[in-house]
C-alpha cells in the first residue's frame, strides 16, 4: 500500500491558503496518497485551485445519514461532491465537540458505507502519557471507535494530544511504540490500513520522523497550510 500524507487545515485557513497551496504535488509515479481535509464550505471550489492529484478530505462527517439535524453534514453528501477522505474522531472533535468513542464508531460506519476512507484519530493526553498508562488508553480508545469494524480497511492516525500544535513533537521511540500497538490492534479486529502519526510534523522534522519504524505517513495541522506540505511530502515518500 501507498503511504499516506494528509493535511488539516482545520478553522485556520481562507481562499488566500488554496492560492499559497496551488502548486503542491505529487509525481505520478510516487508512493504517496495525499488529502488536504478542508472546512466544508471549500470542499466544491477544491479542484479549482487545488492539483488533481490531491485528494479531498473533509474535517468531520455526521453520524447520521440523512434527516432533521440541522448544521449536520452527511456522508453520502460528502461523497457526492468528491470527497475521499474524512477525519473522524480528531481530539479537537472528542475534547470540544464532546465526541464520544461510541460517536466515533456510528461515525466511521457512516463514512465506510458511502465510499468514504476514514483516518480514525487516537492518541493520549499529556497526564497519561505521564502516567504511563498511555498504552492502555489508546487501547481502550481504538478499541471502543472499532466496534463491528472486522474485515474493513480504514487508516489510524496515532496523534498524542500533547504534540498537536504544541510543537513538541513525539520522540522515535514513542511513535514506535504506538504505532506497533496500533498495528497489533488493528490485525486483532481484522482491520487493514494505513498507520500514520500526527503532532508537529513539520518541513524540518518530517524527515527524521519518517525513519520510524512500521510510520505509513503523516497527518499535518499547522504545516499544510503553506508551501512546507509539499516538503512533508516529499520526505515521507
Ligand atoms: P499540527 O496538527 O500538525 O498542527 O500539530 C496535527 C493535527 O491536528 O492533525
């Protein structure tokens, strides 16, 4: 399978970042896939600005497929206007929007049956993590959003909360170790799929951090906004 890198530009971009953004690339032979998840509104104007060989990504999808949920944004409408990708389970969606792990996994069913390829989000907080106990955290965590998930192909973002946007960026040991974890995890619930890490990635760190062991890729905040993704691109392919 082809590595993955993908970009979240979350509520911290306008019209002038898909101008900033326009020339990102991938060639034609490499072995990376590449989304940029945009906020909904500029999910129709992307392949006007934004290369074909970009995917298109969406930040969060409804747990529900269709009805009276006003502001909600379905799957199926997502897939209608291009989308591939979609971000489920971001801390930012479980710690402010208050998403549930249970959420999460009608959320990723949701995705799976409209055709969408889900990158589920885990990752620990900073006490855990202090504690010691990030390991079963994030087994709880990836085990709760998986329910009734067997034999489908989804990609998992190991994204410890401490690193997102902090710019302290997890060392080589930690993302191995999680990312193993993930990986057993995924092989015990009959997933397939990509593991990725995300927290900090950015145009001068990519490069080491990619020497992890078993990292599939990357999920980038801050640093996709700009020109540095095509450089978090090229070291992770
Ligand atoms: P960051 O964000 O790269 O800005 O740390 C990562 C994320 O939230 O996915």
């Amino acid at each position: 399978m082809k590595k993955l890198v993908g970009g979240n530009w979350k509520m911290n971009c306008t019209l002038e970042t898909f101008k900033e953004t326009k020339d990102i690339s991938v060639s034609r032979d490499c072995c990376v896939d590449v989304f940029i998840a945009v906020p909904y509104p500029y999910i129709s104007q992307f392949s006007k600005y934004m290369n074909e060989c970009i995917k298109i990504g969406a930040q969060n999808v409804s747990k529900f497929d269709s009805g009276a949920y006003t502001g909600e944004v379905g799957a199926k409408m997502l897939a209608e206007y291009g989308v591939s990708y979609v971000l489920v389970g971001h801390s930012e969606r479980r710690q402010i929007f208050s998403e549930t792990s249970n959420d999460i996994n009608t959320k990723l069913k949701c995705a799976l049956r409209h055709g969408l390829r889900p990158v589920l989000c885990v990752g620990e907080p900073e006490n855990e993590r202090i504690a010691g106990s990030h390991i079963d955290f994030i087994r709880k965590q990836f085990g709760e959003s998986v329910v009734g998930l067997e034999n489908t192909s989804i990609d998992v973002a190991y994204e410890p909360i401490w690193a997102i946007g902090s710019g302290k960026t997890a060392q080589l040991p930690e993302i191995e170790e999680a990312l193993q974890l993930i990986r057993k995890l995924m092989l015990e619930s009959k997933i397939s799929g990509r593991v990725i890490y995300g927290g900090s990635v950015t145009a001068v760190n990519a490069r080491d951090l990619s020497k992890a062991n078993g990292c599939d890729g990357f999920l980038v905040g801050n640093a996709s906004c700009n020109k540095d993704f095509q450089k978090i691109i090229d070291a992770a392919s």
